[in-house]
C-alpha cells in the first residue's frame, strides 16, 4: 500500500501533467484559430482581386464592343451613301 506521501506527490504529478495538456492544448487550438483567420483573410484577398479582374475584364469587352458596333455602323452607313 501506497502511502500517505507517495498517494499526495502521484497526485501532485497527475495535476501538473494535466495542466501541462491543457496549455498544450490551448496553445494548439490558437494556432489552428490564428491558421485558420489567415487562410480566410488570403482567400477574401484573392476574392477581391477575382471581382476587379472580372470588373475590369468585362468593362474592357463592353468597350471593345461598342467600337465594333461602332465601326459596324459607321460601315454600313458608307454602304448606304
């Protein structure tokens, strides 16, 4: 039979060893949270450029087609005369 002493220093080591996890633990879980908001902050960056890349892209197609509709105005208008 264990006695007084050793039964107090076990549990003495049992309670710094779980304290020891939980900070582990916590410090695991703030890490995987501080991961976690760059790799939504990256990917709303990313989303930002994808819509002024589309933005700009379609502002471009919609001028380059109103100088064709231009040109193919201007061309049918020299048919006609």
């Amino acid at each position: 039979m264990a006695s007084h002493r050793q039964s107090y220093r076990a549990g003495e080591a049992k309670g710094q060893t779980e304290e020891k996890t939980n900070q582990m633990m916590e410090s695991l879980g703030e890490k995987a949270q501080s991961a976690k908001d760059k790799t939504y902050q990256a990917a709303q960056t990313d989303k930002e450029k994808t819509k002024g890349a589309t933005q700009s892209t379609t502002h471009k197609t919609q001028q380059k087609a109103g100088v064709a509709k231009d040109k193919a105005w201007e061309s049918k208008e020299e048919t006609k005369a």
